[in-house]
C-alpha cells in the first residue's frame, strides 16, 4: 500500500477516535450550564446532585479529548508535510486562535468546574460551567473554520518560497466566514448538542429501568429531551443549509451525495440504493423523483451539475459519499422520531414507565456519535482528491521523506494506544454510571457544605 493511502488511513483513524469526544463534552457544557441554572434558580438540591454527577463525565471526556487531539497536530507535521507547508499560514492561525480564545479558556476554568465545588460560591462555580462551555464552543468554532478553509477557500493568495508554492492570508476574517465556515459550524454544534442529550437521556433511562435515583434520573432526563428535539430539528434545518452551499461551492460533492451522473438534469434524492460506479447508476435504489432539485431550487425540473460534468479524476468515491451521506440522514430522522415520541409520551406522563421506549433511549447514545463520524467521512471523502478544494491534491500532500513502513508501525501502534484508551474510557464511565450521583449536603440559604 503506498504511503498517502497509509497516511490518510492513519489521520483518518485517530481523527475518527477523536471526534467521539468533542461532541460530547460541547453538548454536556450546554446542559451543566442549564442543569446549574435551575439550581441556582430554585436551590432545588436535585439539580445540584445533577450538575456535580454529570461534571464528573464531562471531566473523563475532557481528558481523553485531550489525549486523543494532541496526536492529530503533530500528523500534519509527520506525515503531511507538504499540506503543512503549503497552509500552514491559514491553518496555523486558526489553531493558534483555538489554543488561545477556546483551550486556554475551557482549561482555565475547567479546574474550578472540577474541584471548585467546597471552595467557591455558587454563582462562581456557575460563572466557571458557563467559561468552560463557551470555550468548549470556540474549540469548535476554529477547528470547524481551519477545516472549512479547505472545503471553500477565501481570504488568500498563492506565493512562491524556497519550499514551493504555499498560501498566505490576505484577508483575515474572510478566512474566518469562508463561504462554508458558518453553515459547516451550525450543523456541527447541534449534532454536538444532540451528542450530549442523548448521553443524558441514555444514562437517565438506565436508571429508570432498574428502579434506582429515579427522581434524578427523571429530572436530567426532562432536561435532555428538551436539547435533544431542539438540536434534532436544528440539525434538520443545519443539514439542507449545509446542503444548499455545497451545492454552490462543491458540486461534484452533492452530484456524489445522490450518485447524480448526468452532466446537466434534474436530479432524484434517493433513500437507499447501491452505486454501480462502473455502469454510473444506482442499483437496487428507491428515490423521490426531481426532490434534490426541488431542496436546492425549489424547483423540480431544475438542472442540477452531474458527475459526468467533470473529470474522472476529479470525482469523489462515489459509493463511500454516497452511502454514508445516506446512512447520516436516516439516523438524524431516526433521532427526530425518538425526540418527538418521547416528547409525546413525556407530556401523557407516560415515558418514564414505558420500559420498551427506555430500552430505545438507553441504545440511542450511539446514534448521534455514529451520525456524526457519517456525515465527516461524507464531507471529507466527498471533497477527494482534493486536501484542499481546487489547490492542493491530496495525493501530493504527504510527507515524502515518511516511508510505508513508518507509517504502518505507527499506525498499528497508535491502534494499540487508542483501544487501550477506549478500554480506560469506558472502564472509568461505566463506573462513574453504576456508582450513580451522590448526595451532598447543601445548607438551607444554599450555599454548597
């Protein structure tokens, strides 16, 4: 195997192991920060119980984000030289800006969050859950513009160096608000807010069908679905604006999302279907006549851009967008169902007896984490064979001085590393779950003994 696929398959792996977790600790620092707030609202001790549980389980996310994150910086110097040379003023300054405004600030008040609890006054440690939330947010929001850069590149110009061509920053924001930068980061926090209530709702369901801390299990669990259907339907609306400006901006990309081969036609949105990237059609494929041309263009009979409307060597892995992007919209439906059915049967004061729904909802965790790795491998592979989109082929991004059995041994060594992360990871979770929340005195003006 020659040493670009190995390299991508090794980025492609410790980033997809990395991604499980910033997901979950953005949607759990929205819902620290609400869960703290109706403390400080009511001094209900409830709510307390619930923020000191659920900051343990941010803390174990927060760790292993980090541990797993650390590895993905130092690849772009390893084993993608090139790349780095040729963005590194672009995306240098993204991941400065994130180590500054986001890392320095979700660190910095994270050991208030943590172990501030008998040390502090309320709304200080609550001032403390709402810095590490923001900052939480603004590690996605840099991370999401440095890869959105690649995706619609804005705000440069190409210069030649000693090292070879390389793109510089002419203008700084509109690097920031690239074309895609907004629509990708909108759809990436709701599904990290989805992520985190259905962590919630998961555990809280766990605990109602063996009959233990059924109060705090129902009280986190009403606060959960409440972000869940908010985040569910906003990763609906997030979706088709996402959708609308890759068709704008990356057209071979949405013509792969529904295997679109005609040049120039108006064009199906199909539901399930299998490429034959030979013959260039769908086999076994139900779909909805004229329905992507309807969502882009309002407008049935528009013409949309095929696959045939470019080069062969220019065109995505079909099959791979193509069934990922459809195994994402299914379970984001599947999670907008979930949320309004148990939404339902809350408001009949029926959901926490209905032990068939808990089962469901205990399951469910997996759903936004795996929607998520989904829809990056769509939007990543969906922007091949390009690093960077119309500049920099991926294939002449590596490291050339990095050989395939570097990268092989690294790559199986960094697969021994992170199971064994994995196996820590839940370990730890299952224990800080079975253990459950822990009653703490709070005096009657409130204030945490």
């Amino acid at each position: 195997m020659d040493v670009a696929t190995l390299s991508r398959m090794q980025f492609a792996f410790t980033a997809a192991f990395h991604f499980l977790f910033p997901p979950l600790s953005i949607g759990l620092g929205l819902i620290l920060v609400v869960m703290e707030g109706m403390y400080l609202r009511t001094r209900d001790p409830l709510y307390h119980r619930m923020a000191r549980f659920w900051v343990k389980v941010f803390g174990l996310v927060f760790a292993i984000g980090v541990a797993s994150g650390i590895v993905l910086e130092f690849q772009f110097g390893t084993n993608w030289s090139t790349y780095s040379r040729f963005v590194g003023d672009v995306f240098g300054s993204a991941l400065a800006a994130e180590g500054i405004f986001a890392f320095f600030l979700e660190s910095g008040f994270l050991a208030i969050l943590l172990f501030g609890w008998n040390r502090v006054s309320d709304r200080v440690h609550f001032f403390a859950t709402c810095m590490v939330a923001l900052g939480a947010h603004f590690s996605a929001v840099w991370i999401i513009v440095a890869n959105s850069w690649q995706q619609t590149p804005s705000g440069y110009h190409i210069v030649d160096s000693a090292t070879g061509p390389r793109a510089e920053i002419t203008d700084f924001w509109a690097v920031v608000f690239n074309p895609s930068s907004i629509q990708r980061l909108s759809h990436t926090v709701s599904a990290a807010w989805q992520s985190g209530a259905f962590l919630v709702l998961s555990v809280g369901a766990f605990y109602l069908l063996r009959r233990r801390h059924e109060d705090f299990a129902a009280a986190s669990m009403k606060i959960a679905l409440a972000v869940a259907l908010v985040a569910s339907l906003l990763q609906l609306a997030t979706g088709h604006w996402s959708a609308v400006g890759v068709a704008e901006h990356q057209p071979a990309k949405l013509a792969a999302f529904e295997a679109h081969y005609p040049e120039s036609a108006p064009a199906d949105m199909y539901v399930v279907g299998w490429v034959d990237q030979g013959q260039e059609e769908v086999r076994f494929g139900l779909k909805m006549p004229g329905m992507l041309s309807y969502l882009i263009h309002f407008d049935a009979s528009a013409d949309v851009p095929g696959l045939r409307a470019f080069s062969p060597d220019d065109r995505p892995p079909v099959n791979v967008v193509f069934q990922t992007y459809h195994l994402m919209v299914a379970i984001g439906m599947a999670l907008i169902t979930l949320s309004v059915v148990s939404l339902i049967y809350l408001w009949r004061g029926r959901l926490f007896e209905t032990r068939w729904l808990l089962r469901v909802l205990v399951a469910a965790v997996v759903l936004p984490l795996a929607a998520a790795q989904l829809g990056w491998i769509s939007a990543e592979v969906g922007r091949q064979p390009w690093v960077v989109y119309n500049l920099l082929r991926t294939v002449d991004a590596y490291s050339p001085t990095v050989g395939a059995a570097e990268v092989t041994t690294s790559l199986a060594l960094f697969g021994a590393v992170y199971a064994l992360l994995a196996a820590v990871f839940l370990f730890l979770l299952d224990m800080k779950i079975r253990t459950g929340p822990v009653e703490h005195a709070v005096t009657a003006e409130g204030q945490r003994a």
